[in-house]
C-alpha cells in the first residue's frame, strides 16, 4: 500500500503577513526613538499594542488562535490578574498592608499600570500569532532582519556621529556604543536578546548538516547564511557597547542554548566547539577594533559601585516589606533617603539596577512575587512545550535562552525599565506561550508540516 504523504502547509494569508510585520515595526519604531524612554512615548507604545491587539481579534484566524491557546494561558492570566490586584491604585485596595507613613503616589502608580497593561497586550499578541508555526516563524524572522539593519545603523552612526543619539547630544558614554538608547547597557541587552534569537536561526538551520536522519529535503544548510551574518553583526555591536554584564550574559545565554541544542540533538563535542568557535572570534574582533574601552572595563570585572545602591533599596523594602511603595515610587523614595553618604552614589540613579530589588521595593514582597510566578509561568509553559513538542523546539530553546539573558542581565543593570526593550522580551514571552502548546493531530491539516 502506497504510503499517503502529508500535505503541504497552506500559506500564510496577507493579514497574518500584515499582523507579524506590524509587531516588528511597532517594536523597532519603540527602539529607534530612545526605547520610548519617556512616559508620552511609553503610553504611544502601550496604545499601540492595544490597538494591534484589536485588529488581531477582527481577523479570521483569530478565533482559532485563542481556542487553541485558551487553556495554557489560564495560569499566566490568573497570576497578571493577581499582580494586577496588587499593584494598581485601585480605590480601598491601594493602601491595604502599607505603614501609616506611606503614601502612594497615584499618578505614578497609574502610569506604570498602564505600561504593565501594555506588556501584557505585547505578550497576548506574541501568544496569539504562535498558534500557528508559520506565523511565529516569520515574526522570528522579521526580527533578524530588523536587527541586521539595526546593527548596520548603530555602527555607522557610532563611527561617525559618537556625540549624538538619534537627534539628541550625549551627556555621557561618548566612547561607547549606545544605538538609540541612552545607555549602553540597554543597548546590550536588547543586542544581546537579537543575539540568541540569530544563533538559534542558525541551529536551527544546520539541523540537516548535524544529523544525518533529518530530511535534507526539508531545510538547506546553507540557507543559514543570513542568520550567521545577523549573529556576527549584532555580537559584533554588543562589544561595542562595553557593557560587562551585558556581554557576559548573552555569551553564558548563547552557550547555555548550545549546550541545550547539543544536549537535545546528540551532537558530539567536535560539532558543539564547530559552532562556539566562531561566536568566540567574533567577539575577539570587537575587544580588539573597539579598542581600549572595552578592554579597559573588561580588566575591571570586579569592580561595581552599586553594592551601595542595592543596600539602600534592600532598606527601603524593609520599611514597607509588604506592599511596597508603589509602583514608579523609586525616584521619590531614593531622594528622600539621601544622606551625604549617600547622595555620590544615588543621587541620579533611575532605578535599583537590580529587577528584583526593584519590584520588592515598589510593589512589595506581595506584588513581586505575583509578577516574578507570572513570568515563570510563561518560561515555564515554553520549558514544557520543549518536552511535549516534536517540531519548533529549537525556537522554544531560543526562547527560553533570551529570557535567561534578561534575567541574568537584569541582576546588574535596568534594562527592563526600558519600555521597547520589555514590550520585545513580553512578546518573546508570548511566542514561547502560544509555541508551547501541542498540535493535535486532529487540527487543521495547513499545521501538519510547519516546523
């Protein structure tokens, strides 16, 4: 009996093409001005994902989008919900568990439940178009092209204008690469995040030269060029940036996604220092041409002047350990402590360059751990996909590596404060979310073969 093959999967119809490109322009025009690092454009951004989100529930495949994914996505929700209830200035709640002497400051409590309204919007829409393979796919994808011509503007204009950022004068960071962000450490980040994503590109597309069972008909090894080049360009940018931690997590987060792919695949030790070979010269070549101030900073690896910075946010807790003192409270607590002890170090600190320490202190032990389980629940959901998926686990690796990154990146510096740089982890969380879950083999016969 002749065996009867699967077919193809149908093509992506032209509002699921709009919908994946008008994320990455969303994204991309958050990042270009300044990371929305301004609270006009931050609720820009934040409307602007409501209203993707919008014109996502008009289209056709949404439906099917939202009943495949309704049943993961009860726990993330349930625990956003519980987070919500705890941080927002919600009248008769708000000041339920804080001393006497704290008072909220409503205004900026408001706005940072909005942006947190917003990440969720980011996250639902990530979840929504990984309901069908093809769809996150092409957003992945999109994403690397996106930072390919990134990479290609923050160098160029690094080289030729290092004073300015976009259409503003530097005040700091003269020698060090900072795109259109106003520090190099959120640039790193952000690179760092495109980073994982161009490196699982690329293990995902030399699966067919590592291991001789998969279907060489399917997917081409030399199609991996453009990630290479991607991975080269935005590892080479991230050096640039002379952010230590920045570029020591996405080293440890690429080698911890190599190791997983290894791991998965079997490869042997030959294969896996094959790969992590050129990621190592790659990153030689940016110390070396960047010159002395990635050196220099390189050489002092040791040396942090924000140990005085966590003890005084750690206090801060102390004072109001269970519900904080309310979100965008930072600022304003900080300047009221300020000694002369104190005032060298904390005087124009934006943030406790520590996520952790920074959700203790505003939203206290309660809100923070409703917000750290909601993000597990997502890594988790993509770590359980992992095991229960036969197809696009590379890209749930990927997933989940990026999001180490930021975790392991956010110990030390505030990128997270950024608005685009957190709406793009939440739609990476997503992604991992609506990839994780199984593809029936009772569904639609066009998600058969996506892989």
């Amino acid at each position: 009996m002749r065996r009867r093959q699967s077919a193809a999967p149908a093509r992506l119809g032209w509002d699921e093409r709009l919908t994946t490109g008008a994320v990455v322009v969303l994204l991309f025009a958050g990042h270009g001005l300044y990371g929305a690092d301004s609270w006009s454009l931050a609720l820009r951004l934040t409307a602007g994902a409501g209203l993707l989100l919008v014109a996502i529930a008009l289209q056709g495949w949404s439906g099917e989008a939202v009943a495949r994914t309704a049943r993961a996505s009860v726990l993330p929700l349930s625990l956003f919900g519980l987070t919500l209830l705890l941080v927002a200035p919600i009248p008769g709640l708000a000041d339920l568990g804080r001393p006497d002497w704290v008072r909220l400051d409503t205004s900026a409590a408001l706005l940072e439940t909005l942006k947190l309204l917003g990440l969720a919007a980011f996250a639902a829409i990530g979840c929504l178009i990984a309901a069908r393979d093809q769809r996150a796919r092409l957003t992945l994808e999109l994403l690397l092209a996106a930072a390919l011509l990134y990479d290609v503007y923050a160098v160029v204009a690094f080289r030729l204008f290092p004073h300015t950022v976009v259409a503003s004068q530097k005040v700091q960071f003269l020698d060090r690469l900072t795109g259109t962000f106003y520090s190099p450490n959120v640039a790193a980040t952000f690179l760092g995040m495109n980073a994982v994503l161009a490196t699982g590109a690329v293990l995902d597309r030399l699966k067919p030269a590592f291991d001789p069972a998969f279907n060489r008909s399917r997917v081409r090894p030399e199609s991996a060029w453009f990630p290479m080049l991607v991975l080269a360009a935005t590892l080479f940018t991230c050096v640039l940036t002379a952010s230590r931690a920045g570029i020591a997590a996405t080293i440890a987060a690429v080698a911890i996604l190599g190791l997983m792919e290894a791991g998965a695949r079997r490869w042997s030790l030959g294969k896996g220092l094959l790969v992590v070979a050129p990621l190592v010269v790659i990153v030689l070549a940016g110390v070396v041409i960047s010159g002395s101030p990635v050196a220099a900073r390189m050489a002092h690896l040791s040396s942090s002047d924000r140990t005085p910075l966590y003890k005084l946010s750690w206090e801060a807790f102390l004072r109001s350990p269970l519900r904080g003192w309310g979100l965008g409270s930072f600022d304003h607590v900080n300047m009221s402590a300020l000694t002369p002890q104190t005032y060298i170090f904390a005087w124009n600190a934006r943030s406790a360059h520590n996520i952790e320490l920074q959700w203790l202190e505003e939203a206290g032990a309660l809100g923070a751990l409703a917000m750290f389980a909601t993000v597990l629940s997502l890594m988790g959901a993509a770590l359980m996909g992992v095991v229960r998926r036969r197809r696009m686990t590379t890209w749930l690796r990927t997933l989940l590596a990026a999001s180490l990154l930021v975790i392991l990146h956010s110990q030390t510096d505030f990128a997270l404060q950024n608005p685009s740089v957190a709406a793009q982890w939440a739609v990476l969380l997503g992604l991992g979310l609506g990839l994780s879950v199984p593809r029936s083999k009772g569904s639609s016969r066009r998600t058969r073969d996506e892989t």
